[in-house]
C-alpha cells in the first residue's frame, strides 16, 4: 500500500504541477485560518490515548495531539504505526483504554481505564470522515447517497437536502452524476462522492484516512484538488496520508508518529524537509524518499 502511494505520489507528480491551495482555492489558505474566531482553545485535543486491540497489539502508548482551529495537520507515521486508528477512535468508532479526546473545548471521548469508553456522539456528530475505500450505497444513486444521513440523522426534508446535496455536487464538476449509481462511476468520482456525501452534515472538522491510496494515480489530483478547495475554504482537516507531494501541499503542520506516540510536530518544511529526530528522518528517506 504505501509502495503503491510512492509510486502513485512519484508518477503523478508532473501533472500536479498547478495544484496549489492558491489555484485551487477560492479563497485564500492562511497556514492557520480560524474557523472558530476568536478562540485561542485547541480545536481538538487528543491527551494521554492508548489503544490496544488485544494484550499483544498495544496500537497507542499516550499519544498527544493538539490541533488549533483552521489547521490542517498531516499525520504521517509507519505502516500499522496506529494512524487509521487514531481516526477510527476520534468517530467514536473504536474503545480506548485510557485517555481522552475533546473537540472545540467539549471532551466527548474518554476512558479511564476501567475498560468503558464514554462518547458523546453529539459532539462527534460534528467530524466528518472519508476512508480510503468509498463507502457508498451500491443501491441508492448519488444524490440518494448524499440525502440520506441528512435526512434521516438531521430531519432534514427530501427537497432541501436534494437541493444542497445538487449544489455540491456542482462545486466538485459532478452534477452530470445525480442521478448515477456508484458501480457507474470512476475511482476518483466516487471518492469525491464521499466527501460531499460527508459535507452534507456540514461537520467542523474533516479527517481523511488515505483517501487517494487505492486509485489510480490518474485519478489522485482530481481528488486532492477537491481536498484542497476544501482547505481553501479553510475547513479544519486532519489527514492521513502515505503521499508526501501532497503532505507538502497541503499541511499546514504535520505530525510523525511512530511506536505509538507522537515523535515530531512542526511545520511541513521542517518535519519532511529537514526532521531533527532521526526517526523521523530515516522514514522520509526510507518512505517517501522524494526529491524536494
Ligand atoms: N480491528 C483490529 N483488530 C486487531 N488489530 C487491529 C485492528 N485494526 C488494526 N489493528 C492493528 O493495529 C495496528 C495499527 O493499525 P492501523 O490500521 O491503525 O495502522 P496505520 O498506521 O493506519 O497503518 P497503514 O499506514 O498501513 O494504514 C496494526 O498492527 C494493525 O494490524
Ligand atoms: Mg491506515
């Protein structure tokens, strides 16, 4: 997978050239834009995190993360270092042992260590997340799949949500596949898909796991620039990515993370270009290991 990612990364460099946050975006991508204006408190604080998935698999060892409103921070770490599920975790969609993370002042996961997680799924209700394999109903065509949390989880009625779902589907030069279904869509189309069908709940923060690791490296700008017109607007995102080209572009921290903590934090000049662990510096070469 993360030979895949090189390859894709090294492959697709070229045509890649004019994806920038600036050509992008419409407007403009300040390293740090506020979405919460005027607060100084951490978007999301991930504090003290384990996670193991048995006495063997011991995935998180304490991991700290903290992230300011409007960042847009990279996570980059080895193969089964514990990235997806660090993700997993903060959408609740996995048990923690010990630690806690909160989002915009508000804690809404959190164990103890007695062996029961707490989740505030209201809180999480306010995350979005797109993986790396599209998670689209076969059986519901495009527009149905973007309607359908809305609908069901907001109340929200058919014709409103139609409405919106149509407008985001234009902002990402896919209206002419309303009415599609996924089985007749491109890799790349259905990932783009995905993220609007995760926009329509209109989350604060978008967390992206891989998302262009398993297309064809023809299809990967089509979805990063829809990432980066997200970034434009100045979403708050946190991205797992193996695709350092990408990294570079798009971060405006990134974070290394290996033995289950985190071991750099900075920004992406420093942290792919010139690291000070070297840890970090043997997995850029090892990894990425891509002319800069
Ligand atoms: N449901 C599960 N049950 C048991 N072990 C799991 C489960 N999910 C993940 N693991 C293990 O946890 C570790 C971390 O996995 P994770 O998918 O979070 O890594 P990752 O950093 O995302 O890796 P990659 O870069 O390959 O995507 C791996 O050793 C993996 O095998
Ligand atoms: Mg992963």
């Amino acid at each position: 997978m993360v030979m895949n990612s090189m390859l894709a990364a090294a492959r697709a460099l070229a045509p890649r050239q004019w994806l920038t946050p600036e050509a992008s975006a419409s407007a403009s991508t300040s390293k740090e834009t506020s979405v919460t204006s005027g607060s100084t408190q951490p978007l999301v604080k991930v504090a003290g995190l384990h996670k193991s998935y048995s006495p063997q698999v011991q995935v998180l060892k304490g991991l700290d993360i903290e992230m300011k409103p409007g960042e847009r921070l990279v996570v980059i770490g080895p193969s089964g270092g514990g990235k997806s599920t660090l993700l997993r975790v903060m959408m609740g969609l996995e048990q923690i042992d010990k630690g806690s993370v909160t989002f915009d002042g508000k804690p809404y996961i959190s164990a103890d260590g007695g062996g029961k997680t707490r989740i505030d799924t209201n809180v999480r209700r306010e995350i979005g997340m797109v993986f790396q394999h599209y998670t689209l109903f076969p059986h519901l065509n495009i527009v149905q799949n973007l309607i359908l949390a809305p609908c069901k989880v907001r109340g929200e009625s058919k014709q409103v949500a139609t409405e919106r779902a149509e407008g985001l589907l234009a902002r990402f030069g896919l209206a002419a596949k309303a009415k599609a279904y996924p089985s007749q869509l491109s890799g790349g189309q259905k990932q783009r898909v995905a993220i609007a069908r995760a926009l329509m709940l209109e989350p604060k923060l978008m967390l992206f796991d891989e998302v262009t690791s398993a297309l064809d490296p023809e299809l990967v700008a089509e979805v990063e620039q829809v990432i980066m017109q997200l970034a434009g607007q100045s979403l708050p995102m946190m991205i797992v990515t193996h695709d350092m080209w990408f990294a570079k572009n798009i971060a405006s921290r990134v974070v290394f993370c290996a033995g289950g903590v985190v071991v750099e934090d900075g920004p992406p000049e420093q942290v792919l270009g010139s690291p000070k662990h070297e840890r970090t510096r043997e997995f850029i070469d090892r990894v990425f290991h891509i002319k800069q």
